[in-house]
C-alpha cells in the first residue's frame, strides 16, 4: 500500500517548527518563566509571528509591501536577540565581579565586531542613499543580516562562556539559563555552518552552465535550509522539556506560597499567645 502526501518538507518543517513555538510559549506562560526570561519570550513571539506572516501573507500582497514587511520583522528580531543576549548573560553571571563582566563582555564584542568586519560585504559610505523605498529597505536589510550575524557570533561565544565557567556562579548544568544558552549557541552555530557552507559552495560551484547545474545548487541550498529547520526544531523542543521542569533546589511558586503561608500562620500563633500570657500573669 502506498500512501501519497501533499505536504512538501518545507511546510511540514514550517508545521512543526509554529508548532514547537506555541508550546514553547504556552509553557513558558504556564510555568512562570516570563518574568525571569522576558527578553527570551519577546523573540520567541517574534519568531512565531514571522511564521505566521510568511505564511498568512506570501502572494497576497504587492512585493514591495511584503518585502518591508519582512524586513522590518527581521530588524525587529535582531534587535531583541542583542536583548537576549544581555538577558542571559546577566542570569548566567550576575554574581561575578563587574569589571570582569565588563572585560569579558568587550572581549565577545569585539570577536563579534571582527566577524562583521571581515565576513561578508561592506557597502561603499557614498553609495548609501535614503532618497528612495528600495534604498531605505535595502540598508534595512542589510543591517538586520548584519545584526544578526553579531547576535549569532554573541550567543555562540557566550555558550562557550556558560558552559566553561557558568557552574562557578550559579548557572550550572541543570540550570535553565545555561541550557536556554546553549540552545540559543546551537541555533546560531546551525546558522553560521549554513551560511559558510553555502559560501563555499558557491565559490566552488561558479557560475552554472546549464539548467541542470542550476537545479543542482538550488536543491543543495533548500537541503541546507531544511537542516537548519531541522536543528532549530530541536532546540525548540530542548527549551520547552528544559523549561517544563523546576531548576533543582529552587521551589515552584505554589510551595512559595504554602512556605510563606505555614510562616504567616506561625507567626500569627505566637503573637496571639504572648497576650495571653501576659494576661495571665
């Protein structure tokens, strides 16, 4: 028996990975994680939204429009992830000494800024023009791919960071920021190993000669983009079992309550039994 599905991997891997999202963010609400981790929650609804977008909105509105708006969610998403990136490391290494925050914090910075520098096109300063939509969107365009190149090179360097020195300072193996980084350093790392490898293959590759070749490279990049799909779904489902469970030693927010209510009611028994006793003398 053979069975004939009309799903094509991209939309089954688009399926899963909204999916994968909505339950991360359904647990992240239901298990109180928002308030400890806003910046993580903000681009996790961005992500889910650019999905949703691409999907709801793809053919049906003029490509100038659709175009602006991608671009502005990708400039949106670049920016939160410098956020998180901040977020995280103030919850891996809150307790440690402020100048050493700070060196180590330039130290990533500046690797960040070397990536940029050297990876990837610089337009010339006198070509940059505002005068036009299309000039506008494309430095739009151009400083989200550059931002999150710096966001990808931040969370890679910060996982090593966290993962090296985070059980020093309270961001142990168990605990939910080093793992919410680390799922954020693989994500990005996916990212960068894409994008070389699709570097490298388009310098080997050259200028195709026929259709055939041209088919070829086509179906090596959607493979790529498919197995980046495919690691980020991971990660996703890494987050949401992570942040499903307590961090170990640290009380869930309904024994919070029963702890400072069994003190409340101590309390209130020695209070009232100390006029008694007065009384009675």
């Amino acid at each position: 028996m053979h069975f004939n599905f009309d799903f094509s991997a991209v939309q089954i891997l688009w399926t899963l990975t909204f999916a994968a999202l909505l339950v991360l963010l359904v647990v992240l609400q239901g298990r109180e994680r928002v308030q400890r981790f806003p910046w993580f929650t903000a681009v996790i609804v961005v992500a889910a939204l650019r999905l949703l977008s691409n999907r709801i909105l793809h053919g049906r509105l003029p490509q100038i429009t659709l175009a602006a708006t991608f671009i502005v969610m990708s400039d949106m998403s670049a920016l939160i992830g410098l956020c998180v990136v901040g977020e995280m490391a103030r919850n891996a290494f809150g307790k440690v000494p402020r100048r050493t925050w700070i060196i180590w914090g330039l130290i990533l910075i500046a690797a960040g800024a070397a990536v940029l520098a050297f990876w990837g096109p610089w337009p010339a300063w006198k070509s940059i023009a505002f005068d036009t939509q299309l000039a506008k969107l494309s430095l739009l365009q151009f400083l989200a791919q550059k931002t999150g190149l710096l966001v990808d090179v931040l969370n890679i360097g910060l996982g090593v960071l966290v993962v090296a020195f985070g059980s020093r300072y309270g961001a142990g193996w168990r605990s939910h920021v080093q793992r919410l980084v680390i799922g954020l350093s693989t994500a990005s790392l996916s990212q960068v190993t894409v994008q070389v490898i699709w570097q490298i293959i388009l310098k080997t590759a050259g200028q195709p000669h026929s259709q055939a070749e041209y088919q070829r490279i086509v179906g090596l990049q959607d493979k790529l983009f498919n197995a980046n799909s495919v690691v980020y779904i991971i990660v996703v489902i890494w987050w949401i079992v992570t942040l499903w469970y307590e961090e170990p030693g640290v009380a869930t927010p309904a024994e919070e309550q029963v702890s400072k209510d069994l003190a409340a009611s101590t309390d209130g028994g020695q209070g009232a039994g100390e006029p008694a006793q007065g009384a009675g003398e």
